[in-house]
C-alpha cells in the first residue's frame, strides 16, 4: 500500500464558486503559472505517484458554496485517477482545507474525531487546548485555524489505523512591518506551533496506550534552519511528535546531531536574494508497531530523487504544480 501526503499551493484558486474546475490561461496563485499548467501539473504527479491515499494539504475550499469533497472528486474523474472517493474532517476559515483522497477498492475512511470527555485525553481538534508555554502559572488557550482531521482507516486485508492529517501552524512573521514586529509575530507563531504539537503529541499517545497503530502525516512547517528563533524554546515541534512515540527516516536524520545532507521537501524562491531556500517541512510518521510492516519513505524531490531527476515531463510537473513535494509511504497493509 502507498500511502502520500501533497501540499498543493493555492489548489483552491483552481476552482470556481461551484467546485468546477478552471482550465484555462489565467494566472493561478503560482508565479508566473497558468491554471491549465497548474492543473495538469497535479494530476500528472498524481497520477504518477500511484497512491492508495492521498492527503491533501491545502485542498479546495469549503463554504457556503464550496465543498472540498465534490471539487476533489471531481478532480479525480476528470483525470481518471483510482483515487476517486474523498474525505475530509472540520472545515475552516483560511481556504485550505485537509482532505484524503483513496481508492475505496484498497481501503476506507471515515471521519471519527476523538478526545476530551469523551476518553479524558487532549480535547478533540476542533476544541480548544489550554496549555502554560512560557511556565509563567498563567493558561494559554489553544486553537488551531486548520483543526487536523482524524480518520479511521480500514486496509483491504483488515488492518485498522488511525490516521491524522495536519497542517501545523506557519512561523513567517507574515504582515510584519518592522524588525521588531516580525521578531515578535516570528516568537508567538512557534510558540503557538509548539502548543499545536503537544497537543497532537498528547493524542497520539492516548492512541498507543489503546494499543492503536497511527500515522500521522501533513504539513509540519517545521524542520532544522528554517529560522533564528528555532533554540528559544529548546526543541521543534518534529521532535515533540518523534518524542510522543512516532518515527520518520527523515525527521530522525534531520534532528541528529551531525545531520549532513538534510532531507528537503519544499523549495521557496527567494528572489531578493538570487537564490532558493529548501526546507524539510512534510513529514509522514508512524507508530513503532507499524515499522515491522516493511515501511519505505520517498521525497518525489524534482532535483533529488533520481527517477524524478532522469524524467524531464515529471521533474517540470513537480515544479509547476507547487512549492512543495511530495512523500510517500510505502507500507505492507
């Protein structure tokens, strides 16, 4: 079973008020990118990547109009992708959604939210987490703006997973105007983050003392050198989660001592600099149990995989679709 996580930038703007899809020149959210070349972009990757499930990070919006489940569906029967039924968990404000898209033929999954009274643990993700961050006696409440969906998930051959998709709260001190309020924006966004991965770390644990296998996957927006501050609180939001019971390869390597070469998963331009910054931000972790299940991770990386590398179609799908790459779990289920 291949499992995958994609964060599709600005997947939203590819489909108008009634989730059809817009296939035309006009420009996407992409520079420089047209909503045709962006559309055909993801499919080829997705089609491509061959996956039995898909979380997308940044799906298609849900609203007064608007379903992400219909748009995403409709995607797929557009580009005939086996991936064809779609799930999602709590709808938010910001137009990115978290939504799995699978083949009902290998698995299924359903929206099942636990937490709370309901098994006296961290609330469920569309609560609130009241947690002291900055050991001053005083409680911060906790929200997220894109509450993590939670599934329960069913292979083909019968094995339950419980699987949360997450995209963990961005750090750039976006809307800053000077030196001193992008410092103070940068310091409340991690700490806000790191709330956000104690609070999923506590629910992942509550899961393994139940004895149940998770997977969790998504968006991080954190890995090694993405900013100055990374040292103020004395560890990253990846190694609360590693610490909770959970392993990624890549995360695992990124955080050692001496790491080398860091794995990368995203590729932002920075034009006043001449230059790209690549970062580790999409993670897909599992429960200790599940490594006996002969897990193999990949980073569909355009420059670094080498059968991305050697297919000049798939390297330029991969840059034109989005700013982030995919990964994928390949996983005996």
């Amino acid at each position: 079973m291949r499992l995958a996580t994609y964060n599709i930038e600005w997947f939203a703007n590819l489909f108008d008020k009634n989730d059809a899809l817009i296939v035309d020149d006009s420009w996407s959210g992409r520079h420089d990118v047209t909503k045709a070349q962006q559309v055909e972009a993801i499919a080829k990757v997705l089609t491509a990547m061959d996956a039995d499930a898909v979380l997308i990070v940044e799906a298609p919006n849900t609203g007064k109009r608007q379903n992400t489940v219909r748009a995403l569906q409709g995607f797929a029967e557009a580009f005939e992708l086996r991936t064809a039924d779609a799930v999602m968990g709590f709808a938010n404000d910001t137009h990115q959604e978290l939504a799995l898209l699978f083949d009902r033929t290998v698995l299924s999954a359903r929206h099942d939210p636990k937490g709370g009274i309901e098994d006296g643990s961290a609330p469920r993700f569309d609560g609130e987490f009241r947690i002291d961050l900055d050991v001053d006696a005083t409680e911060d409440i906790v929200e997220f703006s894109k509450p993590p969906m939670e599934l329960a998930l069913t292979t083909k051959a019968g094995n339950e997973v419980r699987l949360i998709g997450a995209h963990l709260k961005s750090k750039a001190p976006h809307g800053a105007e000077s030196r001193d309020e992008a410092i103070r924006i940068s310091i409340a966004n991690r700490r806000k983050q790191l709330a956000q991965a104690v609070w999923l770390a506590r629910r992942v644990e509550t899961h393994l003392e139940q004895d149940e296998s998770v997977i969790l996957l998504g968006d991080l927006n954190d890995g090694p050198g993405l900013d100055e501050f990374e040292h103020l609180f004395g560890h990253s939001s990846v190694e609360i989660l590693l610490q909770s019971g959970l392993y990624d390869p890549h995360a695992v390597r990124a955080h050692e001592f001496r790491p080398g070469s860091i794995p990368s998963t995203a590729r932002f331009a920075r034009p006043e600099e001449g230059r790209f910054l690549e970062a580790l931000l999409d993670y897909i972790m599992i429960s200790q149990d599940l490594r006996a299940f002969d897990p193999v991770w990949r980073i569909w990386h355009p420059f670094r995989d080498t059968v991305c590398w050697s297919e000049p179609e798939m390297r330029q799908a991969l840059l034109i679709a989005s700013d982030h790459f995919p990964v994928t779990l390949d996983i005996d289920l």
